[in-house]
C-alpha cells in the first residue's frame, strides 16, 4: 500500500493567536517577541509584518526599524501550549500516528485512515475545517508519500493552503527540478555555495549530475542522500514516540543588571515557568541548569542532579537559588536562564530504615503545585502565584 503522509504547519502560529483573541489587530503587522526598546528578537510576526521584510529571530530593534507601526506583544507560552494541545487533539482524530516537529507543526501518516476519511486531500481538506472552525486558526497542509515531499508540499502551500506533491514520476521529477538546491533537507549556506559553484543550481541538475561527481563534492553519505530526496525518495516513518529532551526559559534583560536581587527574582520566574512546563508534559527532571551571560558576552551554565526526581516548583527553585548562590556576580548579567532533563516517567521513592521518608512531603507539594496549574489554566495565566520561601530546603517541610 503507497504511503500517505500530511506534515501540517499552522500559519504564523504565536500572532494568529493574538490576532484570534484581539480582534482589534487583525490585518495590522502584529510582532510577537521582545519590545522594540528592549534587547530581544522576534519569535514570529504576522504576514502583513513580514511583507516589511520582519522574520523571525531578527533583532526587536531592527523589526521596528523595518516596520514602527507594528503592534508588539510579549510570548504567552501558556496560551500557546494551550492551543496547540488542542490542535494535536484534532489531529490525532484521524490517526495515532502523528509525529510533533515543534508546538506547531507534525507530520500524520494518515495510510490506514483512507477507508474511514477518504484520500490524503480529503482528509487535508476535514482536517484544516476542523481547526478553523473550533480553533479559529488557519493552517497549511501539504499531502505526499513521504514525510520530505510532504514538507516542502507544506511550505509550498503557505499561508493557509493545502498542496498535493505528484505521485505520478515524471510529474513529480518535473515538480521538484524546478526547485533550487537549498530546497534539499542537509543544503545549508556552506554546502550550497559548494554546490553552486559546481554549476549546480537546481534540483533538476541533482537529478542529471554523474554520482561520480557528487561523490568529489560530497562525500558518499551526503552524496546518496541529496541524490535520493532529488528524486523524491525518503523511506523514513512517521515517528510517534518524540519526546523533548529538556525544557528551558531565559530572559534578556532589557540594560545589562548589576543587581543581584533582580537577577534572583527573575530567576525564580523562570523556574516557575519550566515547572508548569515540566509538570504539563508528565516528566519528572533528574537535573536543573542555570545559564548566566555576563555584559561581555561569556557565558557559563552550572548544573546539579536533584536527590530524587522531582518537577514541583520547591524543588526546582532549590537547586537554582543554590546554584545562583554559588556565583559571583563579577560583571552586571545581560541574559539568566533556567532548565531541566535526564526525564523520567516516574519519582522513586526513596526509604530509610532510620530516617521517615521525605516521600510525602514531595507529593504534597507536587500536588499543590499541580492545583495551582489547574486553576491558572481554568481563570487564567497566573492568576495564582505561588510563594516559596527563599531559604526553602529542598526536603522540608514549609508548604
């Protein structure tokens, strides 16, 4: 049975949400990332931004230079996490096998599906349907018979669009020789200069060029690969077990900060911020992390195992004030971040024979902490804040 695989990718994700929920920005350039009087980039911005040339990752400034009539709006993680976990719930209507590439984008393997839903369109076309009309966001769907041709079927269907590759041969060798090389998945700057310089501009001169002489420019591995996706070829499945690594959040200040309080209560935001999102994904962390990035640009992080895994915000804020402590603060702090791994499914409890068990304290406080997210999620994003003494031992008893 020929494979049938939709990757989705939902249109400038984090500003479509805004721009859903405040109907006043709807059809302005809406930019969503730091302020533009502040160090910090654009995570995303809306469509009508980007035809001033905005994208992400540019400098806020720069974005502001480009466009200063654009409405600015921090990130509300949250919120987005929120919505994409619905929009995963809908995917996941038409086939468990669906693979997360990021909070907004997965790939479907939707083969076993066609009998119920009907052919790879019609279940693009229901499942966009779906998520504008109880989402109230637009989506971008490209439909193939393997996970690389669906995602440039995607990109080539943006913004709100859907695009079905060719399967029949010649229509799709035609299709994608009229891409450039970069179109290739491993065609970054460094190859494609190589590549270009090769006379080699299109992916039609991939599909013509001797193997022998993309071996000299290549190499055999990367040589064999760029030569199979040239012709549409990529055997690999839709992966449902993805699961992230590790969870962080930094914070940029907007003037480089000498002071080491304010350091400190940022800090104690951001390992807030992780412990919801730890707790959210069912993991529980083996080691935090903090990041410090002086004014002169060095970096350094400082990591800890914790005694027992843990994902409660007691905890979590321990270890990072106990790393923090352990710093001297030689220059003022231009960035401060925090993190976890080494995820686990579950907490080992941990006895003695002649100490009680700290066991139960932990619970509690993972349970409090769990209240609290619950009702954040029902009245709203941190409508509850939560006040953990600074000198709180990681195994005591102050809830």
């Amino acid at each position: 049975m020929e494979r049938c695989i939709l990757h989705i990718d939902m249109d400038a994700f984090f500003a479509a949400v805004e721009q859903r929920d405040h109907p006043e920005w709807r059809g302005l350039p809406l930019i969503v990332g730091a302020p533009p009087d502040r160090r910090g980039v654009v995570s995303t911005c809306s469509y009508e931004a980007r035809k001033f040339g905005v994208r992400s990752a540019m400098p806020s400034r720069e974005a502001f230079r480009r466009c200063p009539q654009a409405v600015f709006v921090q990130p509300d993680m949250a919120l987005y996490e929120h919505v994409s976990q619905q929009v995963f719930a809908i995917l996941k209507r038409f086939t468990p096998l669906v693979e997360p590439v990021s909070i907004d984008e997965a790939f479907l393997d939707v083969s076993g599906a066609r009998r119920l839903f009907g052919c790879g369109r019609d279940i693009a076309v229901k499942l966009r349907s779906d998520i504008r009309e109880e989402i109230g966001l637009s989506a971008s769907v490209g439909v193939a018979h393997n996970k690389f041709l669906a995602k440039l079927a995607s990109e080539h269907a943006k913004p709100d669009g859907l695009f079905v590759v060719p399967y029949e041969r010649v229509a799709l060798l035609q299709f994608l020789g009229a891409l450039e090389v970069g179109a290739l998945w491993g065609v970054g700057k460094v190859i494609g200069e190589t590549l270009r310089q090769a006379g080699l501009h299109t992916v039609a001169d991939i599909q013509r060029c001797d193997q022998a002489v993309l071996l000299s420019l290549l190499g055999e591995s990367l040589a064999s690969h760029l030569r199979a996706l040239s012709l549409g070829e990529d055997s690999r499945p839709v992966e449902t077990g993805f699961e992230e690594k590790s969870i962080s959040k930094e914070h940029t200040f907007p003037k480089d900060c000498p002071d080491r309080a304010a350091v400190t209560e940022t800090l104690k935001d951001l390992v807030d911020e992780v412990g919801r999102r730890l707790r959210a994904s069912g993991h529980y962390a083996t080691v935090g992390r903090i990041k410090l990035r002086w004014s002169d640009f060095k970096t350094i992080t400082r990591q800890a195992p914790f005694t027992t895994p843990a994902c409660d915000d007691f905890t979590l804020r321990s270890l990072a004030m106990r790393l923090l402590a352990d710093e001297r603060m030689v220059k003022p702090v231009r960035l401060i971040g925090f993190g976890v791994s080494g995820f686990c499914a579950e907490r080992q409890r941990q006895t003695s024979l002649f100490e009680p068990s700290p066991a139960d304290n932990i619970e509690r406080r993972e349970k409090l902490c769990r209240t609290v997210d619950s009702i954040n999620a029902k009245i709203g994003h941190r409508a509850v804040k939560r006040l953990v003494p600074d000198n709180q031992p990681t195994t005591g008893t102050s809830d």
